[in-house]
C-alpha cells in the first residue's frame, strides 16, 4: 500500500496533505447512495438453485404463451421475477402477456423495468412501442421503436411497427383522419355486409329519406331545418343498421375487429426469450 501511495503521490503530484482533494463522501457512502436510489437488488442475492428454477418458470410461461394460456404465462413470469428479480427477460416476457390480455400500462411497466435492468434490450424498447400504440401514444411509441432500432438496425419487426405508429400519428393529427385500421373497400365488398345493406334499403322509412335527402341535393328545398332532420334520421337508421348487423352477424363484426387487430399491428407471431 505504501508503494502505491507513492506511485500515486508521484503520478498525479499529490500527497496525503492536499486534503481540499478529498471527496465529501467515501466510495463506499457513494455506492451505498446510489444502490438504495436505483432500487436494485444485488445479483448475489438470487441463490444458483433460485435462477434455475426460476428459468425453468420462463419456460414454462414461453409455453404457456404459445398456447395462448396469457394469464398463466403472467403467472409463471411473475414467479420467475420473484426468484430472480434482476432478470429483464422475464420483465419484458411478462410485458408481452400483458399486452396480450389489454393489460398495457402493466406492459409498459414492466418494459421500463427492463430497461432499467439492461438498457441495451432492443426487445423491450419494441414490445413498449406496441403497447404505447395500444393506447395512443403514439409519439412515444415512436420513440421507443427507434430506440429499439438503434440497438437492433435489421429488425423488421421494429421498422414495419414504426411505420405504423407514424401513420397513426399524421391520421390523428390529420383534420380528415378517422383513425380507423382498416379500408372501406375490404368492407363493401364484404358478401355479408352487402347483404345487409341491401335488407336496410328495402327499409320504406330509408327508401323515403333516402329519395327526399337526393330531391335536396338536385335542387328540391333548401336545406334548412328539415336538412337537419334528414340528417338525424340518417344518423338513426346508421345505428338502426348496426344494430341490426350485431345482432343478425355477429361473425361478421368479429371479422371486422380481427381485421382491424391484423392491420394494426404486425410482430405478434414474435419469438419469446
């Protein structure tokens, strides 16, 4: 020790009297400070037995997953984290669970969890990016996905996702956006809708506003309070229409909302760590 005291003190021209050098605080007081402010447990705690079993738990979540089983994977996930706390696999395991079942702030927090635990974990940057978009967020789903690009430039996956955030983004700031997912062409062309927009045509009431809304367009009456009317009355039979749609087609509905999952998002067939 005195050796190197000496090497130091003719190194950096210093010596043991120049205490206005000193720090404030030892570096173990600075370690200790910063340990407890980051709230991180340290590696040494989870014990060799815990992190197998608690790899063996991921497995068996991975499993659960591509069965679709979203609430058991979450149950085996959160187990793994239990045992090995400082694992960001199965935060960000986890996070894809929670997605799967609506449950988006809990994925965002376990992304962000996971980011603490390793920062360089491009597969949390993007699993955050999907369930920020889930809820709108589109800016910091923007974020997210370039940051997971950043760490991971070839992946598909993040550039395709992205495009689709920043679409989302310029269809909501859009005057004429509608935000929907999906076009109207796919509809329209729809036997099943066809079908049923026929049945609402053959409606008298709709034949009858239908006839009196062109007879203004033409150059019948003005459109005055009785335009408004038309307008309600349109409205109505809209509802009318959909209502019965739900009711005599359920499927068709089902197809509409599963067309509208497929458009919005791609990556949901992604492998699990």
């Amino acid at each position: 020790l005195q050796v190197a005291i000496q090497c130091l003190e003719t190194v950096f021209k210093i010596s043991l009297e120049d205490t206005h050098l000193a720090p404030p605080q030892h570096l173990i007081e600075m370690f200790t400070n910063s340990f407890h402010k980051n709230d991180i447990l340290p590696l040494s705690d989870s014990l060799p037995e815990n992190v197998e079993k608690a790899d063996q738990l991921k497995d068996e979540g991975n499993n659960h997953m591509k069965e679709e089983n979203y609430s058991a994977a979450v149950d085996c996930y959160t187990r793994a984290i239990e045992l090995d706390p400082n694992n960001a696999v199965y935060y960000c395991n986890r996070a894809a669970a929670q997605s799967k079942l609506n449950k988006y702030s809990e994925a965002i927090k376990d992304c962000k969890r996971a980011i603490e635990i390793d920062p360089k974990y491009s597969k949390a940057y993007g699993r955050m990016g999907l369930a920020l978009t889930s809820v709108n967020k589109y800016e910091e789903a923007i974020t997210s996905y370039q940051k997971a690009l950043d760490l991971d430039p070839e992946n598909d996956s993040y550039k395709s996702n992205l495009k689709i955030a920043e679409q989302k983004l310029r269809d909501m700031s859009s005057p004429t956006g509608t935000g929907l997912g999906f076009d109207m062409a796919s509809l329209i062309n729809n036997p099943a809708f066809i079908s049923m927009a026929a049945s609402l045509m053959q409606n008298p009431q709709v034949q009858q506003l239908m006839s009196g809304m062109m007879s203004n367009a033409i150059g019948g009456p003005a459109a005055g309070v009785g335009g408004l009317s038309d307008l309600s009355s349109l409205i109505h039979a809209g509802q009318q229409f959909a209502q019965q749609i739900q009711q005599q087609n359920p499927e068709l509905i089902e197809q509409l909302r599963n067309h509208v999952r497929s458009r919005s998002f791609s990556g949901s067939t992604e492998e699990h760590s």
